[in-house]
C-alpha cells in the first residue's frame, strides 16, 4: 500500500481536491467522479459527497492509496 502524506493548509480540503492535490487524479473532475463511482473512503467508510469536508486527522484511502491528512 502506497501512503501519501498531505499537510493540511487551512480548516479543511475539499476531497475531490485532495485526490487532485495528491496525485491520485488529474483534476477535480476526475476526483469527483471517483467518489462517485464508491471506491474512495474516508476513515473507512464509504464516502459518496464529492465535496466532502477532509480535515486533519483523517485518512482517505482509494484502492492501495492511502493518504493521511497531516495538520
């Protein structure tokens, strides 16, 4: 499992950001539509809201990805 620390610069990213900030995807776009399609968690479970506030402290994973939200 690859892991990707993202030190976080404000209150929150945007989890369709984040995948895009990260490298996962190339755009936003793409990042929603992989929350779209079910295959992104967040803490564990499931996460279908594109916009979905990530703060620090929590660990979003997509398939052997998994990124630590560092404050």
């Amino acid at each position: 499992m690859q892991q990707i620390d993202f030190h976080l610069r404000g209150e929150f990213v945007e989890l369709n950001q984040l995948l895009k900030l990260t490298g996962v995807c190339d755009s936003g776009g793409a990042g929603k539509a992989l929350v779209a399609e079910g295959v992104v968690s967040v803490d564990g479970q499931v996460e279908s809201r594109k916009t979905a506030k990530i703060h620090a402290g929590q660990v979003v994973t997509l398939g052997d990805v998994l990124i630590q939200v560092l404050g």
